[in-house]
C-alpha cells in the first residue's frame, strides 16, 4: 500500500495538479491582498531605471488604455461597494458611523493640503502648487489591511474606510474636470442623459445580469464623459447605482460568498480588477528615482504629517463638540488610524496621472506618492509603540 501511494503521489499528472493547485492559491492570495498593484509598481521602477528607454515608451505607448479606459472598472467596483456598504444593514449605514469620520476626512484634507502648500511657497516652488490635489487621495485598501491585521473586529475598519473613501471622493471631484488632454465636444450631455434612461429601463425591465449595463449604458457614458473633457476613468460611477446591490457589512474588501449571480459576477469583476491594477502599476509607478525634488518632500510631509495631524484635531474638536469616538476606538487606537491613512499610492497615483503632463514635476510627484507607502509602517511601528491591537500587553 505504501509502495501504491507513494507511486500515485509521484505520477506526472498528480505533480502536475499539485502544481496547478499551488500557482492558484499564489495568486488568489495576491489578489484578495490587492498585491498585484505594488508588484507591477516595482516592476516598474526596476525597468525605468534599467532601460528607462523602453519603459516610456512602452508606458505612453498603453497609458491611454489603462488609464483612461482600465481604470473605469476600478472605480465602478469601488462604486459598487461604497453603495452597498451605504445600504440599510450595510457596513456605513448608520449616521453614527460615518458622521465623525465625514469630519475626520475635511481636517486631513486640510492638514494635508496646508503642509503640502505651506512647505512649496516657502520653497518658492510655486509651479509645484497645481499638483495640491494629489494630497487628497488614501489608499482605502492599504489602510484596510493595515488596520485588519493591528484593530481586527474594531470600529475602526469601518471608521477609516468611510474617512478615505469621502478623502478620495473630494479628491476626485477636484480631478475630474481637470484632465488636460481631453478637449470639449458637444452632444456629450446627450449621451450621458441616454446611457442613464437607458439604464433606469434595464433596471425596470429586471434584467439581472451586469454585462448590458456596462458594455452599453457603460460605453454611452464613457464616449459623454470624454467629449465633455472630463476623466472617463469616472464614467461608470453614474451606472453602478443601477445595477443590483446587497448590503456589505464589516469586510468592506473581503472576497464575498460566489453563492448568487450578484456574487460571481463581483468574484469575475474582482479579478479583472486586480490586472488593471498590475497595469496600472506598470505604467505609471516608474520613475526616474534622481529625480525627486522639493514635490517629493512636499508629498511625503502632506500625506505623513499633515494628514494625521489634521484627522487627530478635527476628531478632537468634535468629539470635544460631543461626538463619540467608533466602538473599542480611544486616543491611542486613533493615532494608529491616522497614521494607517497616510498611504496614498493608488488614488495618488491616478491624481497625479490626471493633472500633470508627462514631465519633471510629475516625477517628483510620484516618487513621493509611492514613498507615502511607508505610512503603513508608520501605523505598525506606532501600534507596537504604543500597545494597541494586536500589540496590546496580554
């Protein structure tokens, strides 16, 4: 018997399944972690200051199709969890939870963007001072996993998703309109108006499946969007309210149950999400690393100083005003989520790639984007300084 088992273990095919197996699980890992997008980011600064000639071009060569094009189905998926999040029973729902981290959003974005305007004037680079809302950009997902792993089953998961979802939304409704490539036609309004009505009547008609809602309504705003000037990154954001919701409660990132058309379909849109964002990273993460400059100080110090500093006052005032802090959160556990909401390299990333041209300013500015990745470790060390979660004396 053990002769019998050793030689099935041993057969090609079995190998082969094993390894089938293994490489699935590697990359489901990598995906449920959103790792794909700061691998093809370091893949990227690899390549741009190794042959920094094929890298540009291949990075203008296909910067037009994962940014503009790509990267509308990110922030449909994103969309599509912060509605359900919103929903009665939902993760955000009730008016206790996302009050104090509405205000928590406006004093980071005011930290960050004083730090970051204070610190170009008094360098007299003014021409840095156009790249201001890139501050207001946090990476939800890192400060999720950052804060599962230190504050797990806490208020503050909800708490810092709320805060850097308002924090992004502001951001993009600054970005939005000012895409410097694209240039105004008319009859955009008109197709935004169908895609919507056209949407409103596959809602009514019950037609339960996402493809229709993307591949046309999706298309009509996409084409409304770009004639209108505005960044068709965005154009999928006015359909996703149409499609079919359910609430999402704590795990606002976790992989949900494929036990219905809703779920496979989030299961299906997940993945594809997470190659764009590979490509994302890709395309856009290298830079030149000597060309960091007074942007990337200017960055660092927004995202790192500015934003934590700003998110701790505001929620001091009102919680001096008579808001209350999440569940299980004191003043110790706040600075770690501060601190977890420093990072900003995706949102950052789109920013910067939204109202700068290819160019020095935005080199410095990236390099300082990626570097607020170390915000992440901020929160840890902070975390371990100060006893909180997971670091907590037993």
């Amino acid at each position: 018997m053990m002769r019998s088992h050793a030689a099935t273990a041993a057969h090609p095919r079995i190998r082969h399944q094993a390894r089938r197996k293994a490489g699935h699980g590697a990359l489901t890992l990598l995906i449920d972690r959103f790792l794909l997008l700061p691998i093809g980011a370091v893949i990227a600064l690899v390549w741009a200051n190794t042959a920094p000639e094929s890298y540009f071009h291949f990075s203008i060569s296909f910067g037009f199709v994962v940014n503009e094009i790509g990267m509308a189905f990110f922030f449909a998926l994103l969309t599509q969890e912060i509605v359900e999040a919103l929903m009665p029973h939902g993760a955000l729902h009730s008016w206790r939870r996302w009050s104090l981290a509405l205000i928590g959003a406006a004093g980071g974005i005011a930290g960050a963007t004083a730090v970051y305007l204070g610190f170009v004037y008094y360098q007299y680079e003014t021409i840095l001072a156009t790249g201001w809302p890139i501050v207001c950009a946090v990476d939800v997902a890192v400060a999720y996993y950052t804060l599962k792993i230190i504050l797990p089953r806490t208020g503050a998961l909800p708490f810092v998703l709320l805060l850097g979802i308002a924090t992004d939304v502001f951001g993009i409704l600054v970005v939005a309109p000012r895409h410097p490539v694209l240039e105004e036609h008319a009859g955009g309004a008109a197709l935004l108006v169908g895609a919507l009505g056209l949407a409103a009547l596959l809602r009514v008609l019950h037609v339960r499946t996402f493809w229709p809602y993307l591949a046309v309504c999706g298309t009509l705003s996409w084409l409304a969007f770009f004639r209108e000037g505005l960044h068709p990154a965005f154009a999928l954001v006015p359909i996703v309210p149409f499609l079919r919701h359910e609430p999402r409660r704590l795990d606002l990132f976790a992989d949900p149950p494929d036990d219905d058309a809703t779920h496979h379909f989030e299961h299906e849109w997940n993945v594809v999400v997470q190659l764009i964002l590979f490509l994302f990273g890709l395309v856009n993460a290298g830079v030149l690393l000597q060309g960091y400059d007074s942007g990337t100080w200017a960055v660092m110090l927004a995202a790192l100083v500015g934003r934590p500093l700003g998110i701790l006052a505001a929620v001091g005032l009102a919680v001096a005003a008579g808001l209350h802090l999440p569940h299980r959160i004191g003043w110790r556990e706040l600075v770690v989520l501060a601190l977890a909401s420093s990072t900003s390299c995706v949102f950052g990333l789109f920013f910067a790639t939204g109202i700068l041209s290819i160019g020095p300013v935005l080199s410095q500015l990236t390099i300082g984007v990626l570097a607020t990745a170390a915000g992440a470790l901020l929160a840890f060390g902070a975390a371990r300084l100060l006893r909180v979660g997971r670091f907590a004396a037993r």
